[in-house]
C-alpha cells in the first residue's frame, strides 16, 4: 500500500511542483505587502466588501463549542484543498490563481496587523497554525499543478499517459499517489484547525492581540 511508502518517496514525483507552488506563495506575499503600501484605498475597499463573509465564519467558528468550531474550521480549510487539486486539472490555472490569492491575504494581513499591534502579535497569530497548515496548502497545489501540467511540459511522466502495455497500473499508481497526498494534507489540516481554534486565540492574547 502507498501508506507503507516512506513520505519522501510519495512526495518525490511532486518536488518541482511543490517548488514552483512555494514560489508562487511567496510571490502572492511580496503582491499583498506591495498592495498595502501602494494602493491602501483599493485594499480597504476589498476588506470592507469580505467584512461581513469573515465574520460569519469566525462566529460560525468561535461562537459555539470548541469541538464544533474545530470541525467547521477543518471542513472549511479541506474543502478549499479539495477543489484546489481537483480544479487544477484545469491546466493548472486554479492553484496558481489560489496560492497568489492566499499568500496576498498573508501580505496583507501581516502589513495591517503590524501597522496596528505589533508584527511579534501577527507572528503568533499565523506561526503555531501555519506551520501545518501553509505545508497542506502547498500540498494540495502541487497536486493540482501535476494534475494540469504534467500533460503540458512532460508527457513521459504525465499522468495520463501511463505506461503501456499495463496503462491501467500508471492510472492507478497516479490515483494512489494522489491519495497519499490528500491524507497527508488531512493530517496537516487536522493539526493546524486544532491549534488555530484551541491554541492560537491564548498565543495572540499574550500580545495583546484577538482574533
């Protein structure tokens, strides 16, 4: 079974894509950084257009007890990895388009909540979770870019080209592969909920800082 495979084995066949999609990451951070000191009037109109969506979630997430708002967080986080791998069949186009998105919203956050608090408050309120959760991301992207890609840039190693005569032994060692993925960023997504609910609230208080 692929559960028996050691983890850097799974992830190998992913390493250029999980590169690409840190760098993609990390440019979104350097645009939201960027957007913040260049243009605070367009950003201010995004924030106050999402105001009301963020804070349904957090009282969907906050209001109630803490398994429930740990389960609503978790489903939230998995299904948005979910359909980020599963779109990236569309050539890729949606993980780019996600990464750039979640690594501005980082930006931008880090920027605002260091003009307004402190950057040792926003490092507390990102870090304990993100370490987690950024890697299930990062995952989930690098799935989804070999999913669109991979029939693009390399067919030898396209996963809709397996290996004849035994085609039916590539699709299922892709699908494997692809599991073995997902479960990994079901774990991932499992421990940061459960840090970013339980844990990262008291970790900001410290500095004087809410959620």
């Amino acid at each position: 079974m692929y559960t028996s495979r050691p983890r850097f084995e799974l992830i190998a066949p992913y390493r250029s894509y999980l590169i690409a999609a840190t760098v993609l990451f990390t440019i979104g951070i350097v645009l939201g950084v960027m957007a913040v000191i260049y243009y605070p009037e367009v950003i201010q109109e995004i924030l106050a257009a999402v105001e009301e969506q963020l804070k349904q979630l957090g009282q969907d997430i906050f209001a109630g007890t803490l398994a429930s708002g740990i389960w609503t967080l978790f489903l939230h986080n998995l299904r948005a990895v979910a359909v980020m791998a599963a779109l990236g069949l569309l050539l890729g186009a949606y993980p780019v388009f996600t990464l750039l998105v979640n690594g501005a919203v980082i930006g931008v956050t880090g920027v605002l909540f260091t003009q307004q608090a402190s950057l040792a408050g926003f490092l507390a309120g990102i870090i304990p979770h993100g370490i987690f959760e950024i890697p299930a991301l990062l995952l989930g992207a690098s799935l989804g870019l070999r999913l669109g890609l991979a029939p693009l840039f390399n067919r030898n190693k396209s996963p809709f080209i397996p290996p004849k005569p035994n085609a039916w032994r590539g699709y299922r060692r892709e699908l494997l592969q692809g599991i073995g993925i997902m479960i990994m960023c079901v774990g991932l997504l499992g421990i940061a909920t459960v840090i970013e609910v339980a844990i990262t609230p008291k970790v900001m208080a410290l500095f004087g800082a809410g959620i």
